[in-house]
C-alpha cells in the first residue's frame, strides 16, 4: 500500500475526523478557555472516546475474522 493510500485511507475515516474535533475541542475548551460547560465538555468527550474505542473493537474483531477464514481457507487447500 503506497503513502497516498494510505493517507486516503485516514482522511476517509470516521474514527479520525472524531478524533480530530475532540482535538479541537480540547484546544479550544483547555487552551483558549472557550467558554463552554464542563459538564457538557465531559460528556462530549467521553462519547467521542466511547465511539473510537467501539469501532476499534469493531476492526479488531472483523481482522480476527478475516484471518480465521483465510486460516481456514488454507486448511481446505492443503487437504486437497
């Protein structure tokens, strides 16, 4: 997979443009003292960090799947 792909790759996720505005969001609320709730600014980030957590359990059980059945695809070759 070249570079450009990989970066199409990212820029196409979901998971990343989350992670960007709760960047954003950090800056503006810790940084530049936004005046926003703290209460609001937690719930925020903590249901950002709850879908990117989620997701990622997501990808990490689909590629165990994926590699179960290419394992067990390989098995049927080799018994052939």
């Amino acid at each position: 997979m070249t570079f450009r792909e990989m970066l199409k790759l990212k820029l196409t996720s979901r998971k990343f443009w989350v992670a960007v505005a709760s960047a954003v969001l950090i800056i503006l609320c810790e940084g530049l003292e936004f005046a926003i709730d703290k209460d609001l600014y937690w719930k925020i980030v903590a249901l950002a960090l709850g879908y990117i957590f989620g997701e990622a359990a997501v990808d990490i059980a689909r590629a165990k799947a994926d590699q179960q059945v290419k394992c067990d695809a390989n098995e049927q070759n080799e018994q052939k």
